[in-house]
C-alpha cells in the first residue's frame, strides 16, 4: 500500500514539474524540439539507392561530400525524382530553376538556366544541386578552415537559398501590393544566401569568416541553433545532420 502511494505522489509530481515548464516558452521549445529530435530518429534512410552512381560521380568531379549530397536528398525531397514543391523546386534535391539553378549554371559556363524536365531527371537534378553546393562554397564560404564548419554553413547557405523563393511564391499567391513589398523586403534582407548567414556574425564578410573561424564545429552549431532569425535553417540543419548521421552509420 505505502509503495502504490508513494507511486501515485511521485507521478503527481512529475505531472505538477511538467506543468510548470510549460509555462517557459523556452522550455516548450526544448520539449517541442526534443520530440522532432526522436521523430526523426524513426527515419529510415536507404542504404543503396538508384542514384548512387550518379552521387558518386558529382560528388568526385566537385569535390563534395557524397553523403551530404544523399542527405541533402533525403531531406529534401525522399528519393522523389518527380518531387515539387509549391514554389516550384524541382527534383531530388529541390533546385530552383531561376536562382540555384541559375548560379550552378554560372559556374559551369553556361548561360540562362536549366528547364523542369531537365531537373527532372535525376543525373541532371544531381549535378546542378551539387555544383549549387560547390558555387556557395566557392563563392561565399571560402576561408573557412574547419571542414565540419563549412560543412554546418553549407547546408544552412542551402537552406537559405530556398527561404526567397518562399517569400517569393507567398506575395506571388496573394497579389497584393504590401505583401508582395513586405515578402521582397524579407526575403532580401535574410534570405540572400551564404550572405545572410555571415551577416549573423558581421556585416562585413571577411570579419564575419575571421569570427567563425575562432568557432568550433559544436560552437557554430549551436550559434546557428539559438541565433538565427529564422526557425527553418536551424530545423533543416538539424534535418540533415541526422540523416547525413544515418547514412554514414550504413556505410
């Protein structure tokens, strides 16, 4: 009897602890962003996928972590070549056509940029996403010396790039004129890629990348996690460290 009651206050109290905590916005956010942690965990992630050959090839000919490339897919689209999303990113790996798409294609030397059913295709797809991460590595993240820093600031660059063309398809949807000027403004001043980020530590990009260079990889991490101005680079970062995470387990 003394230990079913002893079982019963001590349950009470959990549920009186549990309570006060959820008073604390901040503690609901832990809560909430533990749950999503173990969500996440129950993912699966291919261990051989049909892609793989196509992966390995970008990845040698840009010099690219091939299991961020599968990361970066599973995140984004699940394997799904056919995938689109409502502001019109297209394919494994979620490339929109008039902005990462552009930029890859100004890497490679060519003009303009690539059509739907190019991005389509999963070879295609593959290689303008990837040469997308080498042009925001080579373009706005060198001089960072950590490779694992880089690898945190590429994935939350890449994220970034895809915040404008949100901003972009929500004043688009609407038509009105404040919301289109309201999702311009946004968009320009946090969604502006790789400069963005660096715009977390300075405005100027060379003091920005001196800043992050006296980082660790888990202090830049968690700079990202509790500094950033927006929750969807933060949330993807985490999204991707798990399944890149997951994949190297498999291999």
């Amino acid at each position: 009897m003394k230990f079913k009651s002893c079982g019963v206050v001590f349950i009470m109290l959990l549920i009186g602890c549990s309570s006060k905590q959820s008073n604390n916005p901040k503690t609901v956010y832990q809560n909430d962003y533990l749950r999503y942690f173990m969500e996440e965990q129950t993912e699966s992630v291919p261990s051989k996928n049909p892609y793989d050959a196509v992966i390995k090839q970008a990845a040698q000919r840009y010099a690219i972590d091939e299991n961020l490339i599968r990361a970066i897919i599973k995140v984004e689209s699940n394997f799904r070549v056919n995938a689109v999303s409502k502001s019109n990113a297209i394919g494994l790996m979620q490339v929109k056509a008039s902005t990462a798409g552009r930029d890859a294609y100004r890497l490679q030397g060519k003009a303009g940029q690539p059509t739907t059913s190019q991005l389509k295709d999963p070879a295609i797809n593959i290689d303008v996403g990837t040469t997308y991460i080498r042009f925001i590595q080579k373009n706005h993240l060198v001089g960072i010396r950590d490779p694992k820093v880089l690898y945190y600031a590429t994935v939350v660059a890449y994220a970034y790039a895809y915040a404008y063309a949100y901003a972009y398809a929500y004043a688009y949807a609407y038509a009105y004129a404040y919301a289109y000027a309201y999702a311009y403004a946004y968009a320009y001043a946090y969604a502006n890629g790789a400069g963005a980020l660096l715009r977390i530590f300075d405005k100027s990009r060379h003091v920005a990348i001196d800043k992050i260079n006296e980082l660790t990889a888990e202090e830049f991490y968690q700079h990202i996690q509790t500094n950033y101005p927006m929750h969807r680079q933060p949330r993807y970062l985490w999204k991707i460290k798990n399944a890149y995470n997951s994949i190297a387990m498999i291999d």
